[in-house]
C-alpha cells in the first residue's frame, strides 16, 4: 500500500514537469516571432520615412531660411494729457504679413484687425484702432480711463511681445461737493462733506470754511479727515458758513463751496441793560438775535405784548436787528422792555429797563485816576465814589458834579489823600428822581506817592552837610605841613 502510494506521486511530479517544459518552450517561440515582426515592421517604417524625406527636402531647407519674426520697438512709457491721441508702435522684423495681437492689462483687444469682445468693455472703443498699413494701435481723445499697460504679442511658434506704459495725465477736476443732510443740520448733530474729485495725478485736497478772518484751512481739531471727506462731529452754530473743497496737482487745481446751515434756538442781544429817558423824552431800545431759521422778534412790556398801534410805541426791523422807539408821556411808559426771539427750535430773550434814574457806565482804571459817564436827561444832584477796603470798611468820597451842556456827564476824579492799601470802588450817581444803582466794582490797588528825595547841603555848619572826598584831603595835607613847619 504505501508502495503504491510513492508510485502515484512520482507520476504526478513527472507530469508537472513535463507541462512546465511545453510552456518554456512555448514562450521562447512567441517572443521569437514578435522579433521577427517588430524588425519587418521597422524597416518599413524606415523605407517610408526615406521616401518622405526625398519628397519634402527642398521644403525643408527653404523653411531653415527664413528666420523667426522680431519685435524691433522697444518697451516705452507714454505719458499724455485727456484730449490728445497716441501711437503705441509694435514694428517687426522681418515684416512677413505677422499675425499682431494687441492686450490692455490682459484683456485682449485686437488680432490683426479683428475685434476681441473685451475690447467693448472700453468706453467709446472706437477711439482704438489698428491701422493696415502698420501694427500701430492708435487711441484718439485718450481719457484717464485709458492708462494701463498695453502687450504687442507676435502670433508665431515661439510667441514675442513688448509692453508699453501709458499713464494719462489730467487736470484736477471736482466730480461733485456734497454735505449730508443736504447742508441743513441741527446744531449738535454731525456733518459729513464728501468731494468727489478725478485727475492723474491723483490730486490732493484742502478743505477750508470761510469766517470773520477769512478763507482758513480746517485743522485736526476741527474735524476728522479721510482721502475725500471732512467730517465733523457734534456741530456748533459758529461752524455755520461757506466750506470750500480745494484740488490741485502738477497740471493745475480748482475749487468748489457749499454752504452749511446749522438749525439752532435764537440768541438775544441788547446794545444796553439800562436807558435813561425823560417825559417827553424819545428813547431808542435796540435788540438784534442770531438764529436759524430766521426767528420772529416781538416786543413786551411788563410782560404785556407790545402791537406798535400806540404812539408812544414804535417797532421797526432791519434784517436781524429790531428797535423799539418809546416816548414817554407818565411816568407808567417806563418800566421793564424785553425783546423776544423764536423759531422752530426754541426762543431767548434780554430785557432793557426804562428809567428816570441816572445810569452810570464806563468805569475805567487808570493809575490812580478814575474815569465814568453818567445818562441822564434830569440835572444831577450829586456824584458819590464809595471805597471798601479788605476789612469791610467803607469810605465814601463825594465828586464834584461836571457841567454839561447835554445829557451826558464825563467824570474824572483822582484818589489821594487816601491810605495805601486795596479798595474795591463804586460810582453812584443822584438826580431829583432817584439814586442811580450801583456801577459794577472795580479793584484799586492804590499806592503811597514816594516821598521827593532832598538834595544834600554842602554849607559849612549844617547838620546834613557833605563834605566831598577831596576836602578831606586836602585839610589832611595842610595839617601836615604846618606840623613839619614847627
């Protein structure tokens, strides 16, 4: 059994072997046969690329003759002004009818004379062109559009180009000058200016306002400034006016205005606190106010309104000053006059007191003279300066009543005889209707006049006699000598 066993496997192993060979055998026959077709195949190939090349030689050679197309034009940097026309040249050699293509910031515009659809994308594309007789590409009433960097391309097996720089060069021009809110804001809001401006170059600003000195420039303080807009925080009604955005650069400048108006309540002033007037006596109150809109103005007295149907009562107005014209005939026309101003925004006003009393003002300080004028239509009775010093003691000095030949009386009064030291001064004034108030204090710092300086006698047998230098010596020598004569 198990030698029947060993027969059977070496059977098997002698049929493995003999497949193995068949297969060797097999394959050294295939790549045989491929050898023998890839050598016939090769050399038909080689019989025909023979034939080819006897049939095109001549072909072949006159092609090794003609050498390749160059850009003869070197890269250039054009600058023009808007308005003028430009030749951007592309010359080549040899000049064998090239195909020429033409490139803005690479966007193709021509191939020969052939229009690429990029080429509409420049405004008014007809200003360019390519001419027959040359590869020039032309551009006509050049604008500032038009800077860029142009590419003359040669369309051949080995491309050639060249590039040109075309910078266009404008005058400053102002697109537009623009104010948020149309120029119309509420004081204390914010104010934005924007001026839209073109030019090559690119031209710079100022931005400036026009006020009681004049056209001044805007400074850091005064607003917040970008490339093209001036903006300006939380407005004052003093910020009100005419703003101007001016441009310039190398070619030139220019400038536009706008004018800014800052809504705000009115404001009320008087020319005087204090008028004095007599029975029968015109008297002029004036008022003028500030505001935007252009406020009302009315009249009140005693906190009654004034309508102007009285006589004694006479409103006129100039723009935005208003007057009030009072002739008193009793003593119940004077009292308190207030002057009224209101807009959508608000209202303010300042009262004027009509008296009989004197009125003084103008108190002035000059060394230790004093200085004031007195109003008033009644002759005055008396003129009283108070002095108070540190320690709340009062001095009162009465003035000499000044003639006059008017109403109005011109005091000068000159303090001496007056202890050193600080004193706050007040001027009263009193006519046969009553005391005037009080005129605002002034500080008198006055000072002792120093005392004349003597000049020393130089008699013989006076206390305060001085003898000069040279006296003593010369008594010193002739003291001496009669000494040396004894």
């Amino acid at each position: 059994m198990e030698l029947r066993r060993i027969s059977l496997y070496l059977v098997l192993f002698a049929m493995a072997v003999c497949l193995q060979c068949s297969d060797a055998h097999t394959m050294r026959r295939r790549g045989t046969d491929d050898a023998d077709y890839d050598d016939a195949l090769m050399g038909d190939e080689a019989t025909d690329d023979e034939t080819q090349n006897d049939a095109d030689g001549g072909n072949e050679a006159e092609e090794e003759d003609t050498p390749p197309e160059t850009i003869v034009t070197l890269p250039t940097s054009y600058n023009v002004t808007v308005g003028r026309t430009i030749r951007l040249e592309c010359k080549v050699s040899p000049n064998n009818g090239p195909v020429i293509e033409w490139h803005k910031n690479g966007h193709r515009l021509f191939m020969g004379g052939v229009k690429y659809p990029d080429l509409e994308k420049i405004e008014n594309s007809e200003r360019l062109t390519v001419t027959n007789t040359s590869h020039d590409l032309f551009i006509a009433d050049v604008r500032a559009s038009d800077s860029g960097t142009y590419r003359c391309q040669v369309m051949q097996f080995e491309p050639v180009m060249i590039e040109h720089q075309v910078s266009v060069q404008e005058a400053p021009r102002i697109i537009r000058f623009t104010a948020s809110d149309d120029g119309t804001v509420v004081e204390g809001s914010d104010l934005l200016l924007t001026c839209d401006v073109a030019g090559s170059p690119p031209p710079q600003i100022i931005w400036s306002r026009e006020n009681s000195a004049g056209n001044v420039r805007l400074q850091e303080s005064d607003a917040v400034f970008t490339l093209n807009t001036a903006f300006i925080k939380n407005i004052h009604r003093d910020q009100a006016g005419k703003y101007y955005c001016y441009v310039f650069n190398g070619l030139g400048n220019t400038q536009a205005e706008r004018t800014v108006k800052v809504l705000h309540k009115p404001h009320v002033q008087v020319h005087k606190t204090v008028v004095n007037s007599a029975l029968g006596v015109e008297a002029i109150l004036q008022c003028s106010t500030h505001g935007e809109p252009e406020p009302a103005i009315t009249w009140y007295k005693d906190g009654f309104i004034i309508d102007g149907a009285s006589t004694q009562f006479v409103i006129t107005r100039e723009g935005l000053h208003s007057n009030l014209t009072v002739t008193p005939k009793e003593d119940q026309d004077f009292g308190t006059f207030t002057c009224e101003a209101r807009n959508s925004h608000g209202k303010h006003n300042k009262s004027i007191e009509l008296v009989q009393r004197p009125v003084v003002e103008g108190v002035e300080l000059e060394g230790n003279k004093l200085s004031w004028r007195v109003h008033s239509h009644q002759p005055l009775q008396q003129l009283e300066l108070q002095l108070r010093d540190t320690e709340g003691t009062v001095t009162t000095v009465n003035v000499p009543v000044p003639e006059t030949k008017g109403h109005e009386y011109e005091v000068i009064y000159v303090l001496d005889n007056v202890n050193p030291g600080k004193y706050e001064v007040v001027v009263k004034a009193k006519n046969n209707k009553d005391w005037s108030r009080e005129s605002e204090p002034i500080v008198v710092d006055y000072e002792a006049m120093p005392m004349p300086i003597q000049t020393a006698s130089v008699y013989h047998g006076n206390a305060h006699s001085i003898r000069p230098a040279s006296s003593v010596v010369l008594s010193t020598v002739f003291m001496y000598l009669l000494v040396r004569m004894f």
